[in-house]
C-alpha cells in the first residue's frame, strides 16, 4: 500500500547555487502527484531529494525534512540505501543495465541485495512484469534478450517492473515518457493510474496535458520554488497565482 | 558540356576514393609486419616443432633433440603468480580511479601508474633482484612474478579506469536508485557493464609481459630442468630463446626458432581463447 510523503522546510543546493527554497508539501498517498515547471526550475532535484539521490552528484547539499510513511528520510539515524530501497524510481532516459537479460534486469533490486530464492524470484519477475504491462510481449524470451535489445518504451517499462520488484511504497516517476514515442506514452500513462492503486506514485512532467491526463494533484515550480499546490482540477481551471496562470496558458516555458 | 555542379561532384568522388584507399593502405601496412613477423617464423621454426621438443627438456650440447618443455611449463607458472599480483591491485586500482577518484590522492596515483609504465623492464629486474631475490637468497619464479606482475599493473589499471568511466552515468542511478549500495553498484553493475573492456585491458598486459626477457634475467634466472615449484630457479620461454639465440650452435639456434614460434603462438592462443569465453558469455544483443 502507498504512503503519503510530507516536505518541510527542503531546501537544497549544487555545490554554492541553491535550487530549491523552503519547499512544503503534503503528497496523499494512493494518489499521482504531478510535478511541473519550466526547464531548470528545480523539479528533478526535489524528486531527487525524496529518495536521496540528490546528494550522489558531488558537491550537492539538502536541508529539511522529508517524512515518507514511517521513515524520516534525512534523519540521523537513516541510511540512504534503506530510503532507496523504500521509494523507486524511473528515469528520463530508459536505463535498463545492458550487460543483464530483462530477468535479471526485473530481479536486479533482489538479487543484488542477498534474495536468492529461486522460484519465489521467478514468480516476482512474472508479477512485476505483469504490471508494468509487459509480461506478455517478454514472457518467452525474459531470460535470453537483453535488457537493452527492445523498443524505448518497453525499456522503460522494463525499468518499471525493475523499480516495482522491489515492492517500494512509493513510486518517483522522472519525465517517464519524454523519450518515448506517444502511442508508448499512451501506455505509461495508463499504467501510471493502475499503479496508484497500490503506490503513491509522484510523476515529473514537462507536458502539462500529461499531468492534466494522469495527476489528482499538481505542483508548480518555478525558479526553485513551489508557487502552488492543488487538486489538478483547480490547477488548470482557476489557479490561484498569476505565476501559475501564465505557465499554463503557454505565456512562457 | 560539364555543368559546374558535375565537375564539382568528379572532384569529389575522387577525393573519397583516394582518402578511402589511403586509410586501406595504411591498414594493410600496420597489418604487414605482423604477418611478416608471423610467416617468417613459420617458415624459420615450424619444422623444429614437433612432439619431442614440447615434451622433453634440453639436452646436451653436442646431443641432438631436446625441447623446451621446461620453459613453456615455467613461463606459464611465472605468468600465473604474475597475473595474480597484476590483475587484481590493477583492476583495484582502475576501480578506485574512476569510482572513487576525483582526489588529489587520485592525481598521484595516476601519475606514478604512468611513470611505473615507463620504467625500462631490466630496471625492474634489477629492482626486483634487490628486492626480493637477495632477501630471499636465491631465484626463484615468485620473484619473476612480481617483476611482471608489476609491470601488468600499469596497463591494467588505466584501461580498467577508462573502461569504467564509460559506463554511462544513467546505469549507476538506476542501481543506487533500487537502493543497491555504491560498493556492490561498483562490482555488480559498473564492474560489469565494463567487463570486455577491461578483459581487454588485461590481455594487452599479459601480451606484452609474456614476452618479457629482461626482468626475468635476474629473477627466475631460468634453468636446465624441471622446476615446478616457485621458489627455484625456473625456466621460461623468452629466456631460454635468448639463451639459445646468442649461443654459437646451430642445434640450439633451431630450437630458438621453435621457441619463439610456440611462445607467439600460445600468447595469441590465450588471447583467443578469453576472447570467446568472454563473447559467450554475453546475452544477446539482437533484436
């Protein structure tokens, strides 16, 4: 089941320039979250700072808190490997590992953190796949093709699985479809609302009729800041900020 | 009557077929030595090689027959205790340059990897001598190991360190994303996204020390007879082929021959042989 996520007080920074400032908000869990700005505004690096991942790159910087379910994520006691393991998370690019079969690809979060058992993998493979909406197009060739010799949009729905293997409670989704081809977007997106069933699933999207098709909710971001946060319905028919109004109706970004 | 469009597309097509026969040219003449070197071989050692001289050890001067098949079993016991020090510090140190290595400590190892790469192979014999045959107190193949392990190490590492940094950066987020820790990303992913690079970069190094002669002169030193254990004299390929080469016998120039025959031909073997190991192990690529 999903779990909701609280921000307060996030800021974070590359090296000096700081990115993002004084961010606060409540994600409702079993629900899709949309993120959207223009280019630059700092919407990958708050999804970034919900599953630690900001502070990979060298030189990055996060203050504040981040409640996900039970875990404080930036607090003393957590390690970042335990956050990871609690949140996935889908990249822009597909990024299944090359050198792996889409078996070992979907098993890849298990079988590298110790689970060796044989036929319960075989069974959570099947399963992750099944959701991601790929199972039948894989199912006779998941041990022989690698994970880099199919189409991009059933890569990243191979990355889709990957990330749902490991039974995360919440999904952080990167501008899932921007690579793809819009009859595969077609497909994430329609995943993306049966996923919400089981995970609160936050979505990054440039495309604002993406974020109109698939979100309960919407963030906007710009320059670092979160301008506003609502029901996607009210997002789109009557923002509150100008700031707001004028992103939407394409005055800029 | 020539438009200026069909003059200008003659020239062209002539210039492209110039430059492409120029690069074939260039390709043939770095593939000519080695063919030369190759067929020259065959032709000089080819009729030396045969069952006894792979089986049997040297006789006698004046004695005919006799075989070098201490060297071949030495030179591959010197290049397993080589291999074992050079490949792992070398990929260690390649994963710490490009996973770990932004530091200044970085920088120094990089530096002293590339002046170890310079250093003349009979300075390391020497180097070695002093370091390891006199405390010890006698040659030994160990002792040549470690000169030619050093030498890998070099090679190994800077190859590991540019095939790792091509593995793009995308595939370690996807692995620290799923919440695997960065040593295990490093191994299990990084590592073996990698792999037939670095493989690569192991063979180049184990070439090039397999045919080593310098180093050995002071270290394994060579010898006459069987010496399977490490810690005594051993016979080795290059070795024995330099002996034999300068001596003034004819018997044991044509065994010269032979030697240097076999020994290319089990370095091109061993290489060959990793090759399509390393390519069967690859899941398919195709769609």
């Amino acid at each position: 089941m999903g779990v909701g996520i609280e921000v307060r007080d996030l800021n974070a920074w590359f090296s000096k320039a700081q990115v993002l400032q004084d961010i606060q908000m409540n994600v409702e869990p079993n629900h899709v979250t949309a993120v959207i700005g223009p280019s630059g505004c700092g919407k990958s690096t708050f999804v970034r700072c919900l599953n630690r991942m900001h502070e990979t790159i060298a030189g990055a910087r996060v203050e504040g808190k981040v409640q996900v379910g039970d875990i404080d994520v930036y607090g003393s006691g957590t390690a970042a490997v335990d956050v990871r393991r609690r949140i996935g998370m889908v990249f822009q690019k597909p990024n299944p590992f090359p050198t792996m079969s889409i078996y070992d690809n979907v098993a890849a979060g298990l079988k590298l953190n110790g689970y060796r058992n044989r036929k319960d993998l075989d069974a959570i493979v099947e399963r992750s796949l099944r959701m991601a909406a790929l199972w039948d197009e894989v199912k006779d060739v998941v041990r022989k093709k690698s994970g880099a010799s199919l189409s991009g949009g059933q890569q990243q729905r191979v990355c889709i699985a990957r990330a749902l293997a490991v039974e995360p409670e919440v999904l952080l989704m990167d501008e899932p479809a921007s690579a793809l081809d819009p009859i595969s977007t077609g497909k994430i997106e329609e995943l993306i609302f049966q996923l919400k069933e089981q995970y609160t699933v936050v979505i990054v999207t440039h495309n604002m009729q993406q974020a109109a098709r698939v979100a309960d909710y919407t963030g906007f971001f710009l320059m670092g800041k979160l301008i506003e946060f609502d029901k996607t319905q009210k997002i789109f028919t009557t923002p509150s900020d100008k700031r707001t109004e004028d992103y939407i109706t394409g005055r800029f970004g | 009557m020539f438009s200026a469009k069909g003059v200008l597309g003659l020239r062209r097509r002539f210039t492209n077929h110039l430059f492409t026969a120029a690069a074939a040219l260039a390709s043939l003449l770095v593939l000519a030595p080695l063919f030369a070197i190759f067929g020259y071989l065959l032709y000089r050692g080819l009729g030396s090689v045969n069952w006894a001289f792979l089986t049997h050890t040297p006789k006698p001067i004046g004695e005919t027959g006799g075989g070098m098949a201490n060297a071949i079993v030495g030179s591959g016991l010197i290049l397993a205790i080589a291999s074992a020090i050079g490949i792992p510090l070398g990929i260690g140190a390649g994963i710490y340059l490009s996973e770990y290595g932004k530091s200044r400590y970085a920088q120094v190892v990089r530096f002293t990897a590339d002046v170890l790469n310079g250093v003349p192979s009979i300075v390391m014999g020497i180097a070695v001598y002093g370091l390891v045959v006199l405390p010890q107190g006698h040659f030994s193949a160990f002792s040549g190991g470690v000169a030619l392990g050093i030498m890998m190490i070099p090679t190994i590492a800077r190859t590991t360190e540019e095939m790792l940094a091509m593995v793009p950066n995308v595939i370690r987020e996807a692995a620290l994303g799923l919440g695997i820790p960065q040593w295990r990303t490093t191994l299990s992913i990084t590592l073996r996204t990698a792999t037939s690079g670095v493989i690569t970069g192991v063979m180049l190094a184990f070439a090039r020390v397999a045919g080593e002669t310098a180093p050995l002169l002071f270290t394994a030193f060579g010898n006459q007879y069987w010496s399977l254990k490490p810690n005594q004299p051993t016979a080795a390929l290059p070795l024995q082929i330099y002996v034999y080469a300068i001596s003034p016998f004819d018997e044991w120039h044509r065994q010269a021959w032979a030697g240097a025959l076999v020994l290319i031909a089990i370095i091109v073997g061993a290489v060959s042989i990793v090759r399509v190991i390393a390519a069967r192990h690859q899941v398919s690529h195709s769609a």
